[in-house]
C-alpha cells in the first residue's frame, strides 16, 4: 500500500542546530544538498565553511538514507528525498546572482509512505516535458527485499510547480534481506537491479517497465534473474554498474565490497543477452546458484567497506575507468580498473590503488556525492564526525589525479650534466663531474622561486621556478659557482629577502643575494659549522625611521659549547660588492649538553634584545641581552627538539619584556608560555596535534583573518594543518622525516598553491607543489565518536554578552576535549558552532567534564582513574588557551577504575591571586568507592589532598552533588561537616556527611552514607539538583533525577545542620515518581529556566531519552506545602532529535539572535550524543 500525503514541511524548529551523522548526499548544479538527521540542508560547494542555504526537516522521525536530484529546467530541480519506508519528493528552485549568495527555495513537496524499506533509487535519464506545461520523471525504486517500485512524478509548471505522484510496485518482495542495491537503466522499457544481501550474496536481475503514460494499471513487468551467487564472506555493503571497453566490446562490470574489506569486480555482461529468458517468480530466484565470473578482487581498506562507486555510469569507450571506495576507517580510495589483452587473447584485468585521502576525524564515511565536470571530477563525503568534504580532481588523459602540480625530480646524472655545462659556460677548468660529487647535500629557498642547493662536491647551483602561479610551472636549475668546501655543508634561507646562506666544515659562512651570481664568502667562526639560523629585525625603534632591516644570524658550532650572533645591516649585504659586510658580534655561552634547533630574536628597545634558542633536548634558552647577558632555560617540549619560536608581546602588561612565546616540538604538539622578565614562564596552552611526532615548523596565513598552519612529519607522510580550521590540507608521501627537505610555504590564503615541498630520496631530488582549491570543507564537523559529556562555561555577570563569549565544552569516546563557539544571528538560516580548540591527553573516553563557577578551569574525568584540571586562559595566537595544569594522584599503581561522576565547589580564600585558586573536588568510582579530595590550583606546583573516603554497598555510584546552595564555599567552612548526596545503579539516593579538615596530616576515617532512600527500580542515570530554602540552619531541595527504569523522579528533601557533637540527622524525604516519562531509560535532565513568585516556584523542564526524543515539563510547586503535596507536573512539547544515544545535555543563556532577545536572556537547549542537537 502506498499513501501520499500533502507537503507541509512545517516539522520541527528550523531555527534549531543539529549537527550529527552525514547520511546523504547529492550535487545540484553549484550547490550540495546534504541529509542529515531529518533535516534537509544546502551549501554552496564553491565556498569553504559555507553558511547554510537552506534546512527543512523533511520527515518526523526518521533520518534521510538518500538523496536524487535531477534536472528539471533552468535552475529547477526534482529532488528524491527517502529514509526507512519514508520518501519525500521536492521542487527546488536555486538563483545563482552573481553579486549576491545563493538563494533556494521550496517551490512543491509531498510525502509518500511505501511498504518496506527503500535502498536506492535512480532516474531513468529521460526527464522530459509532455506538453508547455508539464514534465515527466520516471524513477525506479529498491526496497530491501528485492522488491522494483517505480515512480512517476509530473511537475505542473502552470499551476505552482503542483506535484503529482504515482508509485507502483513492479514486481513482488523476496524473503532475501538486501544491505545495498544498484541501478542501471538500459533503455527507457529495462533496467537492470543488482542486490547484495545481508548474507554475502549478490543477485542480478531485470525488469521490463511499459510506461503508456496514463494510469498506473497501464504499467507492464517481466522479471528476469541474470545471477545469484555468494560473492563474499560478509554483508554485501555496496554495489555499482558500468560499462567498459575491452577486446574490441562493451563489457558490463559489477563492482562490489563488503565487511570483508574486500572489493572485488564481476562480469555480467550475460545480463545484456538475456532479455529473453522467460520470467521467473521471487520465490525461484534464490534457489540454483548462477555465479558471475569474477576479474578481480582485491584487499582494501582497513575495516568494513560502506560504499563503492565508479568515476561514471556512463558507458566509456577506453579499456580503464576509475572508481572510489568509502569505508569504515573513514577513508575513501581512489582506484584504477584496467583491462589488457594477453597473447592468449584473454583479457586480463587489474585493479590498482592510487591514493587514499583521509578528510574525517574518528569512523565512518556515510554518504557521498559524485559531479561531473568537462575537466574534473568533485567527489563530496559525509561522515560521522558530521562534515561535509569536497575533493577535486583533474582529468588528465583519462585518469583522475589529485590536485598537485606535476612532480618534477632530479637524479645524480641530471645534477652532473646541470653543474658540468656550467662550468663550461663559466670558462671554469673542469672534467666530468662526479655523480657522488653531484648529489644533493643541502639547499634552502632563498625566494619564493628560488632554490639554493650544495652538493658534496661543494658545486652550488640555482633553482628557479619559470612561474610560480602557473599550474605548469617548472624549476630548471643552474649552476653558480664552487666552494672550497668538500663533502660536507649547511644552508639557510631568508626568502622574504632573497638571502640565502651556506656554511661548511671549516667554518666559513658564504652568502648569496638573489639577482647575484654567485655566493661570496661572508665570515669566519674558525670552526665546524653545525648550523645556521636566520631572521630580520628593525633596524631602528623608532616609528619616524625607514624600513630598513637588519639581519640576525646566529651560527652554531659542532663540538663547542658556544655560539656566535651576528648582526648585520640587509642593505649593506645587497650592496657590497667584494669588501668585508660590516657586521656586529656576540660569543653566546650555551647551556650544558645544548644543541641548537631553532633561534627567535626580539628586539624589545634600542638597549634591550630578547634571544630564545630551541635545544634538540627540549628546552628553550632564554638570553637577555641588554647592559649585560643573562640566561634563563625552561623545559618547552620534554626531551624533544624544539623546531620553531615565535613572540607576542603581553599589550595588557606595562612590562616591555611580558609576552607570549609559541613553540613547536617533535612531540607531536606546540605551546604557548607566558613570560615575564626573568621569572619562570608559564605555560598557558599547549595542544597534541593530529599528526607528528615531528612538527617542523608554522605559519600565518596573511590575511583579515590569519590562519595558524603547522607542517611536519608523520611516519612516511610531509603534512601541512591548518590549526584553526583543524584540517588537513596537504599530504605528501616523501619516505619519512629522516632525510634533506625544504617547504616553503604560500602565506596567502588565497595563492593558487599550499606550498613547496622539496626533498631527497635515494638520493634523487624531487619536488611536489599541491593546489590550494582542491580541498574544501563545506560543513565543519565535529567529534568523531559518539560525545558523552558537555558543559557551558559560566559566564560573570559583568561580561558584555557576546556571541564568543558563549563557549561550550564537550568530551567524546574520542580521547578529545573540543571548545566551540556558538554563534546565532536573525539573518542566518541555522546557529552555528565553531570549533576553537581540540586538546588530546585522556587515553579513555570521557565520562563527565565540569566548568568552575568562574570559567576559569574546566575539569574532565574518564576511566582509569584519570582526572584532569584544566586552566582556561585568554591568549594570542589562539582564541582561547588551555593546558593541563595537574592531574589526580592514582590510588593505585595499576588504576583501571572508572570515574563515573564527580562535583567541584570553589573554595573562597582572600589570599588567592588570579592563577591561584583552591576547589573541593568529589568523586565516585565503578567500585562503590568515592573520595574527597582538596586542591590547591598552582601554574607551577599544584596540590592533591586526600581528606576522606567513603564506602557505599556493591552497588555502582553514578552521581554525586554537593549540597550546598551557594557555587562557592568560604575557607572556614571546612572544618565542618560537608553534605553529600550520591545516586547509585539499585536505584538509591545517599547522604553522605563528609568531615572535612585541610590541617589534618592524614585522610580521616572511611566515611559510609548515614541515609539511603529507594527512588527508582535501576539505575539511576542522570540529576538536577533545585535549591528551595537557604538559612542558617536547614536546606530545602527538590532533586529531579531520570532512570534506566524510564521513569522521571521529583523528590523533596531536608537536611538541618548537624549538632555540635557532628551527629548527622536523617533528612525527610518525599517522591513523585511519574512512570513512562519516556520509552527508553533517561540520559539527561536539565532545569531550563526558574521563577519564584512568593512561595510559589515554576520550572521548566527538559529530558532526553534513548529514544530520541525531547520533552518539556512545566513545574508548578508551592513550597509553602507538605512534601510533595503542593507540586504539579504537566507533560509540554515532546520533539524528536536526530541525535543516538544521547549522553548529557546544558542550557545556554544569552544566546538570542536579536538585541531585545539577548536582553531577556533566552536559553537554548544543548544536547549530545551522537553529535550535538542546539534547540
């Protein structure tokens, strides 16, 4: 039965954000629709992080599975919306104005209801107009068991793009359960199905369609099955159809994968000649196997295989095609199909790799899409990290690269002849050189086209790039002159002004101007040059004087435990013919066991410079250089070699020598320490990147918003990222880290390149330049993994409201920390969260993360006893600095204890300073065990101390609060007893009173809960805690808490302060149990909003449940009454989320999109799980 219902779109919130699963996927002209959740969505694809266009959500409860869109006219288009038994069909109309961002808009929609689950679905090709006024699309329909349905859909223009629809069933289901299913129309009367079932199977056949196109009695079948066979050891996960050339006729491939993470090709091209065979029922076509020759299988990615696709449908006349492949790992793969011809005459197939490109954070591609171009092929993917990302490639004689420039490489015997008919040209005296003699040993870019290179032979030579912009640019090489130096030399480049320096083992330093002829000798430092290491200052202080720069050179020497400065003035370099430059000197004493791998100097004012060394040990040297030198070194990156500085200099600090110094490090990470004077930095952010462990170096983008780029080495990959987008945007597979390399990056976000990148291997030269446009993520993402805790940092009551002041925590399996930003404006289609930064220490998911009362320190728990505390700081270079400023002494030497909650309380003290901050801080573990701890925040020594332990039963603890009304708690009060309550997996609530003393030398007794109350029938998953009374001598609350039992609690409790003697009393309390609050366990319970009008209080309520949905519950409680006889509980919305498994949930306050909603505070609701739902 198939019903079809009006189109009104009118589902849910538009205004909602709902970042989750990418499940769908489809190009229309410059746009891309994605599906995700039920939500509709489109970006223009030609624009990197581009705002949303449109979001309509397009069924009730049910995700978007696929997405058609065909051509219509103009800028019209039919779109084929379905997920699970649900399709919905859509007219969209897109302008494209030039000088304005694209508009769309929804001109007709309805919604059909089939009888099973719909696979895939694909348009016969033929979208034609009867008459003036209307068009006709055909399109076939699989379901999952293996039943055809075909759809008509008339568009009539006359009357509003009025939709009418006709679905009729072809032929009949199977018992077969289908994973994946594909299409290929052979004529406007047949096409050609081919199913891979849940079993490994693969099934192949063909249905007549007769369209006389009137109604749906007048459509004709015959049923034919081509094969059936088992074509894998897993589930059949994805399938495609196409044609190909090979000995001299078309040859129909079938492609498939699976969850053996294998791909294999068939030939069925026997399907093309059977059109005649009689027709078969569905029960006869599983029951003789009928197997499909198999040309070629092989291994691919490292998990399950979603998706397979070839480069096009279409027939090809060449022997080869390409096609993709989409997997678990998160991958997709570009590959080659090949056919040959053997002397046998048999044809011999092949299926080579060419490259994987690896776009998404955690598992899983979902969806992706497909386009044509007359000279590229963009190919977008959606994964469960939520972003959407498009590839572009060329086409170049037929096959598909991706976007870096054509390689060039230089062996030893083009080196040789390049140097040998140099000298020649030079009138040098010369033989043939050498091919050990003319092996690259060192170079360095001296310009952004220009490419100082030595080789062991001491012959220095040119490289230079015909065009840079060019797509076609090559590098041709020419030969400058000879050094006495043999065997052994160093270089170093100053690009931004054409110098270029070499250095060799009887230390001698010789310098090359770009425009020279060669390089002249510059200076002398009598020994082994270990290294060289260049940059330009100021000339002069002064703001009147002219831009003029001098160049500071610091050289290292191998075997010494010192160093030379140099300084010399950049104009008189460039203009000196054969005299002496003259330059000033400094004889640097270095710090034991020091070798020197990077330099940063800082001229802080005419008498007072700033000199940081980076040692290959990890540690920075700091040299004051002013009336006399002083040294101060500091730990940056452990034992690993420091790679690059920068400085910032502190605009809040009177102090001419505070700033902020970044580094970089073979740690895999790069921090930021905050310096002032001779004390002791601080480090204030530090952050493990997603790649190393050798992190080179970094730059800015040059432009109105600068990006931070980092580039290193990870195993036998050359990566640049970009850190504040947090993409991957390069890669290049150069053998690995240990060898001769240059980059010389394109600062321009806008150059036509990212970069180039030259290296050595085997002693051959090579040199790789990657396009920048090749590489767009059209929709940011997020966690890759399913998120499990979030928390909105508070904010002061002071702080102007501002859309970046709103910053939201959240911790996921993926081991990550990630801070964003939530934007919402009346002119955008949906809010939007940008993510500001990604910190990587836990080893286990999180469980929980906690921001202090002043948003000053975040705190995140997960399992193996792991607890961090982390200080949250406003820094240069990035928007918001973090770094782990202590961890929790384990109990244990083995700790494999999960931390299931915790709560922290500010602790008061008039003696604090702004780095210095003192908490309570409670935790609950998977053994029935909790602890109290006391920590004293430090930068540099932070303090543990245990004050008590407790016991419970052998019941898991999941919740612990505080009971204490106020967010903070004075010194004093410590010594006195500390209430607490935990909730437990039997369903229980406890009290707990916790005899708190700082002074004390050792932990008290182990403390047990003097009170229990029976709540729900399990678990107990999730609180809310709602302070009704405040004195001096009691506590009034209403604790609200959800369980796995679906039920939502409100309970009302008391609890007086205990007598002098510390004897706690029982408090009273009094439960409203509403069953069925849900049709899964409760994951979260939040309060959104509260009034109090007397002794009246009115809350509103928020939970979400494992089955996905959100209710509101509207509270009305007259405190004034006994227990819970004066609180009245009324069911309000109840909306569905895209989100699985949802974990935890906040509000966020002062997010309104207009100036009178920011004044009335409006609150949205967060929630996660899978991704993060904003309503």
């Amino acid at each position: 039965m198939v019903v079809v219902t009006d189109g009104d779109l009118s589902i849910a919130n538009p205004a909602r954000l709902s970042t989750t699963t990418i499940t769908a996927l489809a190009f229309v002209g410059e746009s891309i629709l994605v599906g995700e959740g039920n939500t509709l969505k489109c970006y223009d694809s030609r624009k990197t992080a581009s705002p949303c266009l449109l979001a309509t959500p397009l069924f009730e409860a049910q995700a978007i599975h696929g997405l058609l869109a065909i051509h219509l006219r103009d800028s019209v288009y039919v779109v084929v919306a379905w997920g699970g038994a649900q399709l919905r069909v859509l007219v969209l109309q897109f302008d494209y104005a030039s000088d304005s961002p694209i508009s769309v808009q929804v001109l007709a929609s309805q919604l059909i209801l089939a009888e099973d689950w719909i696979l895939t679905c694909q348009d016969d090709g033929q979208a034609r107009q009867t008459d003036r006024a209307q068009h006709m699309v055909r399109i076939a329909v699989v379901t999952a068991h293996n039943a055809l349905l075909c759809l008509r859909i008339s568009v009539d223009k006359q009357a509003s793009n009025k939709l009418s629809l006709n679905l009729v069933q072809l032929s009949a289901s199977s018992r077969v359960l289908l994973y994946a299913a594909a299409l290929r129309w052979l004529s406007p009367e047949h096409v050609l199905i081919a199913a891979g079932s849940a079993l490994g199977d693969v099934i192949v056949w063909s249905c007549d369609v007769i369209d006389n196109n009137t109604t749906s009695q007048d459509f004709g079948t015959a049923v034919t099955k081509h094969y059936d066979y088992a074509a894998h050891d897993g589930s059949v996960f994805g399938l495609d159809i196409t044609t190909l050339r090979a000995d001299g006729r078309d040859v129909l491939v079938l492609a498939s994968c699976s969850d053996d993470r294998t791909i294999r090709i068939w030939n069925i091209s026997d399907a093309l000649d059977d059109r005649n065979v009689s027709a078969v029922s569905s029960d006869d076509r599983a029951t003789n196997e009928i197997a499909a020759p198999c040309l070629v299988k092989t291994w691919a990615h490292t998990s399950r295989i979603w998706q397979i696709q070839f480069r096009t449908a279409q027939s090809s006349i060449d022997a080869e095609t390409q096609l993709f492949s989409f997997g678990e790992d998160g991958t997709f793969q570009l590959w080659t199909l090949h056919s040959s011809t053997a002397t046998s005459s048999d044809t011999l197939w092949s299926l080579t790799h060419n490259s994987t490109f690896t776009n998404h954070v955690g598992k899983n591609i979902w969806s992706h899409a497909i386009s044509q171009a007359p000279s590229s092929v963009s190919v977008a993917t959606g994964g469960a990290d939520s972003a959407v990302v498009l590839v572009e490639f060329d086409k170049r004689a037929g096959h598909l690269l991706p976007g870096m420039r054509t390689p060039q490489q230089w062996t030893k015997d083009d080196l040789a002849s390049i140097i040998t008919q140099g000298m020649l040209e030079n009138h040098f005296e010369s033989s043939e050189v050498q091919l050990a003699a003319a092996a690259p040993k060192a170079y360095s870019f001296v310009a952004s086209d220009q490419v100082l290179m030595t080789t062991p032979g001491g012959h220095v030579l040119l490289g230079q790039h015909s065009s840079v912009n060019s797509a076609n640019s090559a590098m041709s090489w020419r030969y400058l002159n000879t050094i006495p130096s043999r065997s052994y030399s160093v270089t170093a480049g100053l690009p931004s002004h054409g110098l270029g320096l070499i250095g060799d083992s009887s230390g001698n330093v010789y310098s090359f101007i770009k425009g020279s002829l060669h390089a002249k000798p510059l200076l002398n430092v009598s020994s082994k040059v270990g290294g060289l290491f260049l940059q330009s200052v100021r000339a002069s202080m002064s703001p009147d004087s002219d831009l003029d720069e001098d160049i500071v050179l610091v050289v290292s020497r191998l075997g010494h435990a010192k160093a030379n400065l140099f300084r010399l003035s950049s104009r008189a370099l460039v203009d000196r013919s054969d005299e002496d430059v003259p330059l000033t000197s400094i004889e640097l004493e270095l710090p034991e066991d020091m070798v020197i791998s990077s330099m940063l100097f800082q001229q802080l004012n005419p008498k007072k410079q700033l000199l940081f060394l980076g040692s290959r040990n990890g540690y920075v040297a700091c040299y004051i250089i002013d009336e006399v030198m002083k040294l101060v070194s500091y730990a940056g990156h452990h034992t690993d070699a420091v790679t690059s500085l920068k400085w910032e200099r502190d605009a809040k600090s009177p102090e001419e020598d505070s700033g902020y110094l970044l580094t970089t490090g073979r740690d895999s990470s790069y921090a930021i320490h905050s310096y002032t004077g001779t004390s002791d930095p601080l480090l204030v952010h530090r952050t493990v990147l997603p790649f190393g462990p050798n992190i080179e170096g970094f730059y800015f983008t040059d432009d109105s918003q600068p990006h931070l780029i980092f580039y290193g080495f990870h195993s036998k990959d050359f990566l640049v990222y970009d850190e504040t987008e947090h993409n991957e945007v390069m890669r290049i597979d150069c053998g690995g880290a240990h060898r001769v390399w240059a980059f010389n990056p394109a600062t321009l976000q806008d150059a036509s390149t990212i970069g180039e990148f030259l290296w050595t291997r085997a002693a051959v030269l090579c040199m790789f330049s990657h396009d920048n446009t090749r590489r767009r993520w059209i929709k940011r993402g997020g966690h890759g993994r399913e998120v499990k805790a979030m928390a909105v940092r508070p904010r002061l009551r002071d702080e102007n409201i501002t859309d970046n002041d709103i910053i939201i925590a959240t911790g996921a399996e993926d081991t990550d920390i990630r801070l964003f930003t939530f934007t919402s404006s009346a002119e955008a289609v949906e809010p939007e969260m940008n993510c500001i930064s990604i910190v990587s220490k836990h080893n286990t998911g999180l469980q929980q993360i906690q921001w202090s009362s002043d948003g000053q320190y975040l705190f995140s728990s997960a399992g193996c006893e792991e607890f961090f505390v982390w200080r949250v700081r406003e820094v240069p270079f990035v928007q918001i600095g973090i770094a782990c400023e202590s961890a929790m002494p384990p109990a244990s030497e083995l700790p494999d204890l999960r931390i299931m909650g915790f709560d922290v309380t500010r602790v008061v003290d008039e003696t604090e300073n702004g780095f210095d901050a003192k908490f309570i801080i409670t935790i609950v573990l998977s053994d029935s065990t909790l602890r109290v701890y006391f920590y004293s925040s430090s930068p540099r020594t932070p303090k543990w101390q245990l004050l008590q332990d407790g016991r419970h039963t052998t019941c898991c603890l999941t919740q612990v609060i505080h009971l204490n009304s106020q967010s903070s708690i004075s010194n004093s009060s410590l010594n006195h007893d500390f209430p607490l309550l935990t909730a437990s997996t039997d369903g229980r609530i406890s009290f707990w009173s916790m005899d708190l003393d700082i002074t004390a030398v050792t932990p008290k007794p182990t403390a047990r809960p003097h009170h229990t109350s029976k709540i729900h029938q399990n678990a107990i998953t999730c609180t809310q805690l709602i302070s009704l009374s405040s004195s001096s001598d009691s506590e009034e609350y209403l604790l609200i808490t959800g369980g796995d039992d679906d039920a939502l609690a409100f309970t009302r409790f008391s609890s007086s302060s205990p007598p002098p003697n510390h004897t706690s009393t029982t408090p009273t309390t009094s439960t409203l149990l509403i069953p069925r609050a849900h049709t899964a366990a409760l994951r979260a319970v939040i309060m959104k909003s509260s009034k109090r009008q007397g002794t009246m209080l009115s809350l509103e309520l928020i939970t979400a449940s494992n089955d996905q949905r959100i209710r509101t519950w509207h509270i009305s409680f007259d405190t004034a009454s006994e227990g819970i006889d004066g609180l009245e509980v009324k069911r309000g919305r109840n909306l569905y989320t895209a989100l699985a498994d949802v974990a935890d949930m906040d509000v966020v306050r002062g997010a309104g999109n207009e100036e009178g909603e920011r004044e009335r505070q409006v609150e949205r609701v967060v929630v996660c799980g899978v991704g993060v739902d904003i309503l």
